[in-house]
C-alpha cells in the first residue's frame, strides 16, 4: 500500500498519514486456510470495530529516544507476533453460500499506521471523550487488524490498536497488547501462553434449545425502530472520568454489609450500585413518572465457564466470550435499599447465572437466526432506562513495549443511534495507582448528578491526572 500524506477530514487536532502499509505474519509454515466463526462471535460482531487507545508520557527525546525506535519496534516485531495471531492478518468475506462473515487466513496483512498529531498531547481535553475518538483513523471493514502509531509535537506517542469485534472481545485485545508488550521485552512469547483460536468450542447443539431469558435478551437491529440521529445525539453526553482507588475503597467500605462477617464487595460490585442508586435518583425525579430502571454488564465468560473442555482453553482463548446480562428493580426499592444491599443485588445478577448453560443457550440462539441483525433489547432505549457497563478493568493489562508502561489504556467505541446509557471502565496500566478510567455516554442529566454529587467519585479526567502536564 503506498504511503501517503493526508490529513483524516474533521480531525481536530490534525493528524496527518506520514504511511501505511500492511504487516504480514513470518512464519511460513503457517498454512493458508478459511475459518469459521463462532455464534458467539456472530453476537458479539455486529459492533464492528473498536480501540484501545495507549497513551504513553514520557517525552521521547528526554530520554534519548526517537518516534523512529518505536516505528522500527512495530515493524520488526509485528510479523513474529501475527504468527501467534495469524486470522488477524488475514481478511473477513462473506460464504459465497450462505452469505454470513468467515475468516479467509491468507496472511493478507494487518493494517499498521505511522502518523503524526500537530498537538502537544498534554493540550487534548480529556474529558471529552470525542477525543480520543478523533485521533482514531478509519480502517476497512474487511481487515481484522489496524496498529496506528502516534507522534505527537511533544515527543510523547500514542498507539491504537484497532480490532474489529468479529475476532475478538475486550479480553481478546487486551491479551494481544499483553503479549506484544512481552515479545517486545523478552523477544518470544512463553509457549504456556500462547494464545488459542478454536472457535469450535463455542457449537450449538444438534437441536437448539433456549429459555424465555435468552429469547427475551435480543431484538431485531433495525433502523425503522431507532431514534433519529439528532435524537440520539441530543439526549446523551459523551465524557472521560477517573475514580481514585481510595473512593474505591471508600466505596466497597460502604457497600459491606455491615455485622461480623460482612460480605465485602468487589469494586465493580461496589461502583455499579453506586451508578445504579445515582440512576435511580435521576429517573425519580423525571417529570415523566417510571417505576423501574436498570443496570447491565457484559460478563467476560472465560473466567465462569465450569465444563473441563472450556475451563481448559479459555484461559488463553482468543475470540469473543462475552455475554450480557442485567438486573432490574424498581426505582423505590434501589432508591431505599443501602448501598450494601444493592451491591448484593449486583452481584446476584452477575454470580446466579449457569454460563456454561447461558453461553450455551445464546450460540443456539444465534444458530436460529443468523441471517438477522440483532442487539440487546435494553439497548433500543426501550422500556425502563438501562445503564450498561463492559469493564475492562477486569482484564489484566501490560502496556510496556519497552518505553515504559502508557498512562492511559482506554478502549475507544463509537456508539451511534442506540439510546440507553454506556460505561466503559478500564484500569490505570500496570504499575499505576489502583485508579479507574470511565468512557461514558450518558444522558445529561446523570452526567450532571455524578458530577455534581458531593462524594466527587466520578472526575472529570485530566492532562494534569495523567502526568502530561
């Protein structure tokens, strides 16, 4: 691909295209095959592509370093690391039957990116979260990969890594920047490690079967049955928030039950009924009388999954494992309930489910209706006000690629026409303070009262928070 000098249309700041070109797997004992994907993935890919976005602070030339190493590290090292992720260079096409998405594995190339940013990466508003999303280049839809290399006019770097969520889950992408970071210091990958890509662990059964919580979970994607585009725009703000690790503490202190023996939260327990209280609170007082709200998760199932065949694999399973699950009370009842009751109910609705049965019952789900698009239902903004949450903060995360660890690792989403609120959460990278990041989208009138409520959990995220200034 030839390299170009363009700047990205609606950027601000400016970020020019210095190349582009594509990176293919070395090893060339690797055969060229044609993959299927799983109904797992089929749920999880109709979001397209999506980031992570590692911003890294030490100032390059301090330190006797150049923006040339790190290009040089990405175009030396990327080919070993493909041959462990070998479906990412390749391509997504349609079966020339059946018309649904399957991987060709040609070792075609990921997409990487050199480009420059005309900004001081301390001058970017945080929190904003177009932000983030504006130093994000587009890539094709057929391209698995996309690693988009940043200099910024200060000498700091940032790197994109740009999936398209057919391949692969939060857990998925962050396990790909873990083993870069490793190959990138030690020059291989422990074999222990090695990431696995059988997809067929995820089947539907020979006749599909499924119960009224899985069939009542979906709805058709349809364009006919969404908000318009000015809508969705005007009813929801998009911010970037830090939450110190001692409000977390302070927060699961709160949420223990209280007597010997209380049971102690764990912090995503701890700040999602701290959310859900705060959204029961906002829908109280709408001049539109509603009786219920809800929270919801996507469950990472790698971690939940009990039948020896999977529990086996998953570990190091590269793909998509997520499910999605929520909780819903009524506004009355999170409202009265203490904060400690209502991370009871939290962790309920994330611990009581069989996920062995549960992934299960969507994959035959799926198998039933894979020539449609579809989403969760709570996601059309129907019914009772739904906030839902993916916590990447739960996935272990090491951003060191041998110019210390970034200060931000935050994943990037572009969440269109779809009209209940959205969180991101993500953890400070390894070796940080403990302290969490929050991408939301969110109607304004929560983003009001987090930010106005006198605990102060929810900051909005700074240059100074990350060291950049």
């Amino acid at each position: 691909m030839a390299p170009a000098a363009v700047e990205a249309s609606g950027q601000q700041p400016p970020v020019r295209v210095v190349s582009r070109r594509l990176v293919k797997a070395s090893d060339p004992s690797i055969q060229p095959h044609t993959a299927a994907v799983s109904n797992i993935d089929l749920y999880n890919g109709g979001t397209g592509q999506f980031r992570i976005a590692c911003l890294y602070p030490d100032e390059l030339p301090k330190a006797g370093r150049s923006f040339a190493d790190v290009v040089a590290a990405f175009e030396s090292g990327l080919p070993s690391l493909l041959n462990n992720y070998y479906p990412l260079c390749g391509r997504i096409a349609a079966d020339p039957s059946s018309g649904l998405p399957e991987l060709h594995c040609h070792n075609q190339g990921a997409d990487l990116v050199v480009a420059e940013v005309d900004a001081a990466m301390g001058s970017l508003d945080f929190g904003e979260a177009e932000t983030l999303k504006k130093l994000a280049l587009p890539f094709p839809d057929d391209v698995g990969l996309s690693v988009q290399l940043l200099s910024f006019a200060c000498g700091r770097f940032a790197v994109m890594w740009g999936i398209n969520h057919l391949l692969g889950d939060g857990s998925a992408i962050t396990q790909l920047i873990r083993k870069w970071s490793e190959l990138s210091r030690s020059g291989t990958i422990a074999e222990a490690g090695a990431p696995s890509h059988d997809r067929s662990v995820f089947r539907p059964r020979d006749r599909p079967s499924y119960g009224a919580r899985v069939a009542e979970l979906f709805a058709t994607f349809d364009e006919s049955r969404m908000v318009n585009v000015l809508t969705a725009h005007d009813s929801f703000v998009e911010r970037l928030y830090y939450v110190e690790a001692g409000d977390l503490d302070r927060l699961r202190e709160a949420a223990t039950a209280s007597g010997k023996g209380g049971r102690r939260p764990s912090r995503v327990q701890a700040l999602s009924a701290y959310l859900w209280k705060a959204l029961a609170g906002v829908v109280a007082a709408s001049r539109v009388p509603e009786e219920r709200c809800r929270l919801a998760w996507w469950v990472d199932a790698r971690q939940r999954l009990a039948a020896p065949e999977l529990a086996a694999v998953m570990p190091n399973y590269f793909g998509n494992a997520t499910t999605y699950t929520a909780a819903d009370a009524t506004v009355e009842e999170v409202r009265r309930k203490p904060l400690a009751d209502v991370a009871a109910m939290v962790r309920e609705a994330i611990t009581a489910i069989d996920y062995d049965e549960y992934v299960q019952e969507i994959s035959d789900w799926v198998e039933e209706h894979k020539e449609e698009i579809f989403v969760e239902s709570p996601l059309l903004g129907l019914g009772a006000p739904t906030l839902s949450q993916t916590v990447f903060a739960s996935f272990p995360l090491d951003t060191d690629i041998g110019f210390g660890q970034a200060a931000l690792a935050m994943p990037v989403f572009r969440y269109t026409r779809l009209s209940s609120g959205f969180m991101a959460i993500s953890a400070r990278p390894a070796g940080g303070d403990g302290s969490w990041f929050v991408s939301a989208c969110v109607w304004p009138r929560l983003a009001a009262a987090l930010e106005s409520d006198e605990q102060h959990i929810f900051k909005p995220l700074t240059a100074d928070f990350l060291g950049l200034v």
